[in-house]
C-alpha cells in the first residue's frame, strides 16, 4: 500500500507543478547563461549584414566611376572619329573636284581632236 500512496504522491499535480517549475528554471538558466553567445552571434550578424552593405556601396561606387571614365574615353574617341570624318570629307571633295576637273578636261581634248579631224576633212574635200 506504501507504493500507491508513493505513486499518488509521485504524480500528483502538487509534483507536477514542481517539476514544471523546476524544468522551466533549468531552461531559464541555461538562457540566461548562453545569453552573452547569443547576443554575440546576433551582433556579428548585424555587423556582417552592414559590412556586406557598405561593400555593395563601395563596389557600386566603383562601377559608377569606371563607367564615368568609359564615357569620357567613348566621347573622346567620339570627337576623334568625327574629326577624322570631316577631314576625309574634305579629301574626297578635293578628289571629287580633281575628277570632276579631269574628266571635263577630257571631254575638251575630245572636242578639240574632233574638231580638228572636222577641219582635216574639209581641207580634203
């Protein structure tokens, strides 16, 4: 009969409080003594996350200045061509001018030959 009234007593609700409580304790416990690691954990977290932040800015940063430069060169080279192209509009008007020049000057030679082969004929006849 001492062992019923044990178990009765072992799983009464009076026991179970206690060992709620004492199983809550012990979880409060090991908390409160793994706080500082968790806290820790947590702030180096937080500090990667802002570093990886302040890298994504600084990589950006860079992007943008090297596309600055890249723009500056692509004007430049703009400019260059540009100058390049209306120097070789001026050469191909001058040579347009030349040919233009010489094939009227051709044109006047045959005029002139012909003439002069009417003129033969006429001292023929």
């Amino acid at each position: 009969m001492d062992s019923v009234s044990e178990l009765r007593q072992l799983l009464s609700v009076e026991s179970a409080a206690w060992a709620t409580f004492l199983v809550v304790s012990l979880f409060a416990l090991r908390m409160w003594n793994g706080a500082p690691a968790m806290f820790g954990k947590w702030i180096e977290w937080r500090r990667a996350k802002e570093e990886a932040k302040a890298a994504d800015w600084a990589r950006l940063r860079s992007e943008i200045a090297r596309q600055g430069n890249r723009i500056e060169y692509l004007e430049l080279r703009d400019q260059e061509c540009q100058r390049n192209l209306a120097a070789a509009e001026r050469r191909i008007a001058v040579l347009e001018g030349y040919l233009q020049g010489q094939g009227e000057a051709r044109q006047d030679v045959t005029l002139l030959k012909s003439a002069e082969r009417l003129i033969e004929e006429k001292k023929r006849d």
